[in-house]
C-alpha cells in the first residue's frame, strides 16, 4: 500500500496506446509507487472493456510507468474514514476491475517492472501472461500494514495462479516473495535476469500471442475461463467455432503448403 499523496502531485491514470495488434496499458502514478487511486481503477475497467470493441487488437499488455513497482495496492489516503459498508464496497468495486480485466477477449500479458502488492498481486493474478525478472516481489501483506481484509474472490483468484499453500504465505505470513520463488508455481511466464526491465519481453512476447489464429486464442480463452467456475463446462461451441472458421481450413492448407498462415479472423 502507498502512502497519502503528496500535496501538489499529479494525479494517477492509466494510459492506452495500440501498435498494430497490441494494446498497452499503463498504470501511471510513479510517486506513489503506481498505488491506483479510484479514478485509475475506472479508467483500467473502461479501457479493459472496450477491448472488445476495438479492431485489430489481439493482444494487451497490462504494465506500469518508472521501475519501483508494478502496484503498491490502492492509494491509502483515499482510506480515510472508512467503516464496514464502506470497505465492502471497495472491495466489490476491485472484484468489479478484475471482472473486466480478466474478460478481455484476447490475451493479456501482465509486464511486473517492480513491487506487486496487494492490488498489484491479484491485476497480475487476473492476467494470463506474466514477465518479471527474478527480484520482482509479489505480496499482500495487509494484515501487517492496514488491517484490511481483501475479498473472497480476489483471495481465490490468487490461489488459482498460485495455489493454496503460497497463498497462505503471502496472506498470513505476509512475506513477499520474489518472482524467482514463485516460476515454480507457474504464475510466472517469462522469468528474466535480475534488474530487467521486463517491458520489451512482455512486448515481444504479446506480439508471438498476436501472430495466432485470433479465433482459436479467444476460444482457447473463454474455456479457461468457464473452467474457473464449472470443471465441467460445456464448451463444444467454442471448439466447433474453431472447426468451422474459414481460418482452421487456411491453417491446414497453409500447413500443407509450407507456408505460414493467413488468418482473417472469420
């Protein structure tokens, strides 16, 4: 968690800018270690859910301005004279933000270019990709800081990616744990030396992503997703959306005839 903002600094926002298929995201409020202020977290849903309805992108790259941190969770100076319904509501409004992050249509890769804390934690945790270097901390050492309690649903979203037992670290040992101790678990997709800025993988690593069939990325998507909530969920429309787009017969005959694939999203 920040400290209270200091008198006369700019506000925080998030930014967005498309080069070619890739959108980038940008957490912006370095002097308060990009701590999301509730402008910023309205900005992150209005920008996570136009993505739908955005052409030619195929891929998100969710990161952060400067080089300390990721997110050093919510601004704590907007926690003042907060009570029970109060605090609720914060959290249904985070849970909000991860809802829509999480149902971007295309992949998005999580760059962690320093502190991921608390709401740092589970925006990564809503990515499906994430690049950090091997001192990169992760963390949600909240019952040492504010004792605030954080949402069911954000709790179980962390031990999806990170599992039961390391979430237990984070929470109630509060440790924060290095991006290095945590590529065992899987949670981290590309693990770079210490002290890189994890930007440019992340980039090149969403361009890779880009270059699918969008169809078979959105679908392999959207069954992960229904998975989270029902192992045993129906998805036979989106493998048949697959099977039956012009893009799967290109992919044969483009693998047929040695060359690369064309694909025309349809």
């Amino acid at each position: 968690m920040a400290d209270p903002a200091v008198d006369g600094e700019q506000p925080g926002r998030v930014t967005a800018r498309q080069d070619g298929p890739v959108l980038t995201l940008t957490l912006d409020h370095p002097r308060r270690l990009n701590a999301l202020t509730w402008d910023m977290y309205d900005q992150l849903e209005r920008h996570a859910r136009a993505v739908a309805g955005t052409p030619g992108v195929r891929a998100v790259v969710l990161t952060s301005a400067g080089s300390r941190a990721f997110a050093a969770g919510t601004d704590i100076s907007q926690f003042t004279g907060f009570d029970a319904e109060a605090g609720l509501a914060y959290e249904r409004r985070v849970g909000e933000v991860l809802d829509a992050l999480r149902a971007v249509p295309v992949p998005v890769v999580a760059a962690v270019p320093g502190l991921a804390v608390g709401a740092g934690l589970v925006l990564a945790a809503a990515c499906d990709l994430v690049v950090a270097a091997e001192d990169v901390r992760f963390g949600a050492p909240v019952s040492q800081t504010l004792g605030n309690c954080i949402d069911a649903s954000a709790v179980e979203l962390v031990r999806r990616r990170l599992g039961a037992a390391r979430t237990d670290q984070l929470l109630l040992a509060a440790d924060l744990v290095s991006a290095a101790e945590l590529a065992g678990s899987g949670f981290i997709t590309r693990l770079l030396p210490a002290g890189t800025d994890p930007r440019p993988a992340a980039e090149e690593l969403a361009r890779h992503v880009a270059a699918g069939a969008p169809i078979t990325l959105r679908s392999l998507k959207q069954i992960s997703r229904r998975l989270d909530t029902d192992p045993a969920a129906d998805c036979a429309d989106l493998v048949g959306a697959c099977y039956g787009s012009a893009d799967f017969a290109e992919g044969v005959t483009a693998f047929l005839e040695r060359r690369p694939a064309r694909w025309e999203d349809r």
